[in-house]
C-alpha cells in the first residue's frame, strides 16, 4: 500500500476530467439553475429534458451538464464539435440515432460544442430532426444566441444561461483536487487566493493550473505549498497578473495611455503582457474599441472600423491567430490622428441634460402625420435642407424656443476633425449672414 507521501506520477486522464461530477449533486455552480425549483433541476426531475441552448463563459460545466442529462435520460450521448465537424458528421449523427431507436428504443442528445461556429446551413441540417423529436439538441456556446444561432433552431430551444464559478465555489473544486492529488500537501491562504484569481471562474482552467501545482509539490516532497514555491515552478503562467486586482488595472491604464500617448511600441509591450499573463482576449477588443472611440474620435474615423473589425477576427479565428488583429488594431490606433472632442462633448451634452428642465420641441421641428397636428402648426415653417444652396438651412433653429444654442462640440484641427472644424466654421458664418 502506498504512502500519502509517496512521490505521485500523474494519471493519463487530465484532473480536470477525472473530478468531472458524476451525478447532479456534485455539480459545483450553477446554483440558479441547479438549485432546488430551479429550471434545469425541474427538467431533470422530471424527465422530460428540451432541447436546449447552454450560453457560459469557458469551464463552468456546459459539457459536464449536457453528459448528465443524457445519463439522466438514459439516452444515447453524440458529441460534436462545431470547430471540426460538417455536415456529414451531422448526418451521420443522425443515421445513428435512428439506428439505436430502432435497436434499443432509446433516443439520443446530440451535443454540439461551441455551436455558435455552425453557419446557418450547418444548424439547418439538424432542424427537422429537432422537431420531428428524434434527437434532443443541446448546444453550448460562449457567444449571445441571439446573435450567433438561427432564429429557427433559437425558437425550438430553451437557452440557460451559466454564470462563471465563484472563488467559493472554485475554493471548493481546489480542495477536491488537493484531496484527489494530493491529500497530505496544504495550500496557504495567500497561494490560495493567487490561484483563484487567476482561475477567473473557469473551474477547467483552475483544475489544469492546480494539477501541475500539486504534482509538483508532492515530486518536490512538500507538506504545504507557498507563494515562494508557487512563484517558481507556475511563474511563466502567473506573470504579477491577477486579473480584477491591482496589477491587472495597472497595465490596463499603461496600455490606454500608451495609446493616447502615440507610442505603438509601448501600447504592443502592454497588450502582449496582458495576453501573456491571461487576460481575456475579448475583454481587451472592447477596451481598445472604446479607446479608438474616446481618444481619436472623428480624427480618424477608421480607426473605429479597424478596432471593431479587429474584434471581430479575434471572435471568427479565436487565439492565437485573432492576437495578430488586436496587435495591429493597437499600432494603429497609437500613431492615429487623436481627439477626445467627441467624448467631451458627450460628456457635456449629458450633464447638461441631466440638470437642465424638460423643454419642449419647437412646432417647426414636430412631425405631422395627422391633419389635426398639421392644423396645430406641427411642422410649418420647416426648412427642408436639401432645397436650400449648399443643402444648408442658413439661421435655422434647432434648439428649444427657450434655450440659446449651446456649443457642446469643439473639434480639434487634428486629421479629420480639421476639416469638420472648418466645414463649422463656414456653416456659422452664414447663419451669422442669414441671422442680419
């Protein structure tokens, strides 16, 4: 019998996959869902299992809850992933669960991984076997199915929505794992809170990152595991990068600012620091779409195509290759013309509505469907621009009757702005000459 202090070897099956829960009550998460007279556990108790959508973010169990309904159903389980497979392998899936309802009376859960990468012919295929009742579909996907899966399929499908582990709840999964690999090795609260913050909420990523950790301290003899022994055998992966704390906001701010700044080699530094340390890709394509927005502006107007088309690839092509769009969406944005005129006059725009009064739209403003608001003066007097030279109502008024035209935009003379600036400028000067 071996010792508990006993080098341990790693098994060939990944921990990950070896704590996968095996009924409904170990399931760790999902509480709104799994919790007693909660949606998903009502369908389970009952037996009568829809087909349905899982929408999560990466390991918060969408494949372990789509191997337990199927277990649950007592019904045939048919894996697919959407990144590999056709539709010949939906075909075949199909053929399939047509043979073991003929053979064995039971019917089949096809499960589609990562549904959202099918295109519209591909999620068709399976339609009519949805709906005569031959399979039960379940997808999992990380993206919006309102965006991502055809209306159709949408229509005959509930979608659950899965929440990111807790660190409570990924607390718990770590001390399965020590249990699992190494029960006589302790953690310090310190090491604890490291991992859980780099977990962020994937119980998958956590269970990886914690399997190498415990198999290291067991070959290295240890009793307890320190944040010195956590620094030098999990470095490479760790980088001071705790995502949601201190160092995480830190380089964020670096990264804008190097933006804003116009150095393209100190915003690159920063951003392959924050992939490298784990930041979630996605989450840096919206920060920089809002940097193109808020520190360029209408300077460069391509700069927001170019960030938004960057997110875009990252969200087809996924890492590492979508890491090269945010890249270059970066340079550009550093060495882009830069303007926060729009962002300001936003900003000014919305504080001054929020303490000025309601004021009414002037009569001329007004739309006149109707022969009762046309009687009322809706809409007389209304200046059609396109009928005046320059397709511009010289002296016209905008603003409420009671409110003097306020200046809310001043643009820059940088880039495009430059000629918007000047475009202003003209467009006053007539109504000044319009106005005597």
């Amino acid at each position: 019998m071996s010792s508990l202090f006993e080098p341990q070897t790693p098994s060939s099956v990944p921990l990950a996959e070896q704590l996968r829960p095996k009924t409904l009550n170990e399931v760790v998460g999902q509480t709104h869902l799994l919790g007693e007279g909660k949606p998903l556990r009502r369908a389970f108790e009952s037996g009568k299992l829809p087909s349905m959508i899982l929408w999560g973010p990466p390991g918060v169990g969408k494949t372990t809850l789509a191997r337990l309904i199927a277990l649950t159903a007592e019904a045939e389980f048919v894996p697919l992933s959407a990144v590999l497979s056709g539709i010949k392998d939906i075909r075949e899936a199909v053929e399939r669960a047509e043979h073991t309802l003929q053979q064995t009376g039971r019917n089949t859960i096809l499960f589609v991984d990562e549904v959202h990468r099918f295109n519209k012919g591909q999620q068709d295929a399976f339609l009519p076997y949805v709906e005569s009742g031959l399979i039960t579909f379940i997808g999992a996907t990380t993206e919006n199915p309102s965006f991502e899966v055809n209306s159709a399929l949408l229509s005959r499908a509930q979608v659950f929505v899965l929440n990111a582990l807790t660190e409570a709840e990924l607390a718990q999964l770590l001390e399965r794992a020590r249990l699992k690999v190494a029960p006589a090795v302790s953690f310090d609260e310190a090491v604890i809170e490291q991992v859980l913050a780099y977990a962020d909420g994937d119980a998958r990523r956590l269970l990886n990152f914690a399997e190498g950790l415990l198999y290291g301290a067991v070959s290295a003899g240890l009793q307890q595991i320190d944040e010195a022994f956590l620094q030098s055998t999990m470095a490479s992966k760790l980088r001071r990068f705790d995502k949601g704390g201190e160092a995480f906001y830190d380089q964020i701010s670096a990264l804008h600012k190097s933006v804003r700044g116009s150095n393209p080699d100190a915003a690159l530094y920063w951003l392959m620091r924050m992939l490298d340390g784990g930041a979630e890709p996605l989450y840096l394509a919206r920060r920089i779409i809002r940097m193109a927005w808020e520190d360029i502006g209408l300077a460069d107007p391509r700069a927001m195509q170019i960030a938004n088309d960057a997110a875009l690839t990252f969200e087809r092509l996924g890492s590492p290759e979508g890491e090269l769009a945010l890249a270059q969406a970066v340079i550009y944005l550093a060495v882009a013309a830069k303007s926060n005129a729009g962002y300001m006059a936003y900003n000014q725009a919305k504080a001054f509505v929020a303490q000025d009064k309601s004021r009414l739209v002037p009569l001329h403003l007004r739309n006149a469907p109707t022969k009762l608001m046309k009687a009322l003066d809706y809409g007389k007097e209304y200046r059609y621009a396109h009928d005046e030279p320059d397709a511009y109502a010289a002296g016209e008024q905008y603003f409420p009757d009671d409110l003097e035209p306020q200046a809310f935009y001043q643009p820059t003379p940088r880039g495009l702005e430059g000629k918007i600036s000047e475009k202003l400028q003209h467009l006053k000067a007539l109504d000044k000459k319009a106005k005597k």
